[in-house]
C-alpha cells in the first residue's frame, strides 16, 4: 500500500501534480481510496513500487514542490503484518 499527497495544495482548483498523480495510481491498476489528506493506493508490491517510481517523476514534473509518500506491507487481509 502507498499513501501520499502532493504539494502545493490549491483549494480552488484540482492542480495537475494532483492529476497527474492520480492518472499515475489508476493505470496501474491500483485500488485508490482519496482521502482529506492524502489518497491511498492498494495492489501488488511490485505493482505499488512501480507506480509509486512513476508517481514521483510525473508529479514533480507537472508542478509539485514537495511529494509525501510512505509504503506500507499489508498482511494478506489487508491488516498491518
């Protein structure tokens, strides 16, 4: 699992880094849950570390100053190993 948010956070719109991101986690076939402050994405390890890599080049190529990321493994029922 990925959870991450970019930056710079823009309440009137929906900044293209944060697009960006977003295109990134659903064409990698991930599980996404958005969230008030951060959006979460589910696959398979392999799956997650591949995105998370594109993730970090398309976001900060469209405009994000800062991107905040942490991995998590996940036990087989989606808990904390």
């Amino acid at each position: 699992m990925v959870e991450f948010t970019t930056e710079p956070f823009e309440l009137d719109t929906f900044p293209e880094h944060a697009a960006a991101a977003r295109k990134v986690v659903d064409e990698a076939g991930l599980d996404v849950l958005v969230g008030p402050f951060g959006t979460g994405a589910e696959g398979e390890a392999e799956q997650v570390l591949a995105a998370v890599t594109r993730l970090l080049r398309e976001t900060l190529d469209a405009g994000a100053t800062r991107i905040s990321v942490q991995v998590s493994l996940l036990g087989e029922e989606g808990g904390t190993p």
